[in-house]
C-alpha cells in the first residue's frame, strides 16, 4: 500500500507520533498507513434537534449536514473541523454544537449563522452536555489516558481524570483519531453524573466537583493480550492490521481485546438510573447507577458494540457495532425485539427522535439512515454503499 509522505496520525500533534520507538517505530508505521486508507465520509456522530425536525450527521472529512426529517431533504452543509467530527449536539434552543479531533468545539446558532463560536479545548472533545453546558476531553499520551471535563462556555477546565494507557490504547488513540475508542466518556442528562471507562475495564461513576469517584463498576483487569511480544510482536500486528482494514478489523482486533470485555460504549439512561455499557465482545450491559448493581446483559451482537441509544422515556435501547447490524431492545427484557440490517460498514452511532418513533444510525459506509421503530422500515437514506471497506 503506497503511502503519501504527508501522511501522520490521525488526531495526534505533529511530532507526537514519532516518538514511542524512534524512528522505525511500528506505531508510526500504522498511522501513516491506515491514514492513506481512510475513507473521508465515515460517519461518526448523529444528533436530533430537539423538536424531531431536523437531524445532523459529523464525518471524517470534517463535514457536518443537516437534513430535513419529514423527507430527507439536506439542508444544509457545514465546513466544521479537520479533520474529524467527533460528537454532535442540537441543544434545547436550537444551538448546534460540535467537537472533533481538532480539540475545538463550534457552537452554530439558529436562524442561518453560518460563523460558529470556537472554543479550544486541552484535548479531544467525546461527550457533550448542552444542559448543563459541560464538555469531556480526551486524549492518550505517554502512559497516561485523561478525560478533562471542561465548561463549554469558555472551554476552562474543570476536573480531570485518569487510566493508565496499555498498548492498545495508544495504538487506537493513534490510528484512528477517536480518543473515545480508548476510554468511552458518557454523562447523565442533567450533567451531574459522568461515566468514564478505564482500560483495565473499570467503569468510575463521578460527581461533578467531588475529588473521588462516587462508585466504580466491575473489577480491574491486568492482562495484556500482546504486551510480552514487545516491539518485535507490535511491528508484526501493524502489518496485519493494515491487511485486515478492508477485510474486517475486527477478526483480527478481538482476540487481543482481553477476552472482549473491554468496554467500547457508555451511555446514560434518561432518567439517569441505569447506565448501559457495550463491550468488544458485542454484550451490553446494564448496571444501576446508584449501587452499581448489574441488571441485564444483552447478548446478540457477534463483534464490538460502538452505539447505544435509549428512548427519552427509556423502554428501548438501541444497539449497533462491527457486526453491522442495530438491535432494538426493551429495556425490560433481554432479547432483540428487532434487528435492522442495511448497513455495510461499521454503524458507529444511533440517536432516538425525542418521540421514540424514529431512529437515526450512521456507519463507517458513509451511510445515515433514519428507521422507523414500530415496524423497521428504512425511511430514507443518505450515502452510497460504495464507500463500504
């Protein structure tokens, strides 16, 4: 595979990638080459406004487009980092908000503005709060995975929090740009509560403002699938995973993932009370938030869960990951009541209309989709199933 000389790491400064194992460094060698096979409309986030009107979708070019949802229309195309859309947010008075591999996030306000406000940021924006105005950060640096959660006003820091970074932290955090694959950050929906995954797979329930974590979730874990094969090992996985980009990553990515119970995905119930967690090895679970309890596993996914979604009144999840496929589940019961297929690629997010009726999902095959929840049916679609790997 031919390897432009402009090529770097996705998502890290100039420099930082050149710098674990000097110069014949197999970590740089997977960034430069898996950056010369990324496609440039993977999608990543995908946001409703708050009225259900109008949907929002962030990609690996930087592009953010709005569409209308009563027929698909686009509306609208902005030109909003570089290169990568991290997360999007429509906020409750119809602000638009975006974060991405840039360490920036733009706030767009209604009404046509088409200059966002900027606010820098000390890292990766991954998680959004428009109502309680909050931000989280991440990034993979040396050793060391931090979350630092910051105002969205004025992007001051706030608090920060820490995990040691294995190798395949750093080897995620530098390939693919999105710090998020590296430790899943999720708030509840006031902003009181935020979930951050460590990778010894440790989940640590914090407060805002409280100097420990209020709980944590699930035991540490020590392994380290590749961590005895060294340099020498890490040069040869980094050719493997360039030849299986296109083939599926994920056959080979799995066996070192610990078992598969990393965690890949957080995300908050409305109310608050229960806390879903998606793991590589395509389980979801559910864990009450105020002992930590687990409630539920969900099982159908065959790979590494990227999405979960709750309705606003909280009875449906939804699901998707590398298998392709977006479940739905009753929060109650722990079988899909539907499955939606369609997908070629990778479906990296999911977003619930504020009714429940529909369900918006995006995927690395450049695809965004809105779905009807009551019978499954595709309503529209936008993207070409070219752009599949």
């Amino acid at each position: 595979m031919p390897v432009p000389s402009s090529a770097r790491w996705a998502g890290v400064p100039r420099g930082e990638g050149d710098r674990a194992d000097g110069p014949a460094s197999p970590w740089r060698a997977v960034g430069r080459a898996v950056s010369a096979a990324t496609r440039t409309r993977w999608v990543n986030c995908v946001a409703f406004s708050s009225d259900g009107q109008t949907v929002a979708s962030g990609t690996r070019d930087g592009m953010i487009r709005l569409w209308r949802v009563r027929d698909g229309e686009q509306l609208r195309e902005l030109r909003a980092h570089d290169p990568w859309v991290h997360v999007l947010a429509m906020g409750d008075d119809g602000c638009l908000i975006s974060g991405g591999a840039d360490g920036c996030v733009r706030l767009w306000r209604p009404r046509g503005a088409h200059t966002p406000v900027v606010r820098k940021m000390p890292g990766s924006p991954v998680a959004l709060c428009p109502s309680a105005g909050l931000v989280a950060c991440s990034g993979c640096r040396g050793d060391e995975v931090s979350v630092v959660l910051c105002r969205l006003a004025d992007g001051r820091p706030m608090q920060t929090l820490r995990s040691p970074a294995n190798w395949a932290a750093r080897l995620f955090a530098g390939v693919t740009g999105q710090p998020q694959w590296v430790s899943p950050v999720a708030f509840s929906a006031d902003g009181s509560l935020v979930a951050f995954a460590r990778t010894d797979q440790v989940i640590e329930l914090w407060r805002m403002g409280s100097r420990r974590p209020v709980r944590r979730i699930g035991r540490p874990s020590h392994g380290d699938a590749a961590s005895a094969s060294g340099v020498q090992g890490e040069s040869s996985l980094w050719s493997s995973l360039v030849r299986a980009l296109a083939n599926g990553a994920e056959r080979l990515l799995q066996p070192f993932s610990d078992g598969g119970r990393w965690i890949s995905a957080l995300t908050f119930s409305p109310d608050g009370r229960v806390l879903a967690a998606g793991l590589w090895d395509g389980r979801v679970k559910l864990y009450r938030t105020s002992d930590g309890r687990l409630l539920r596993v969900l099982r159908g996914h065959t790979s590494r869960v990227c999405a979960i979604a709750f309705s606003a009144d909280g009875a449906l999840i939804a699901t998707a990951g590398w298998d392709r496929s977006i479940k739905l589940w009753r929060r109650s019961g722990g079988r899909p009541v539907l499955t939606l297929p369609g997908h070629q690629w990778w479906v990296t997010c999911l977003a619930f209309s504020p009714d429940g009726s529909t369900l918006l999902s995006g995927g690395w095959d450049g695809a965004v989709r809105l779905w009807g929840v009551a019978d499954g049916a595709l309503r529209w679609e936008y993207g070409d199933a070219g752009s599949a790997g």
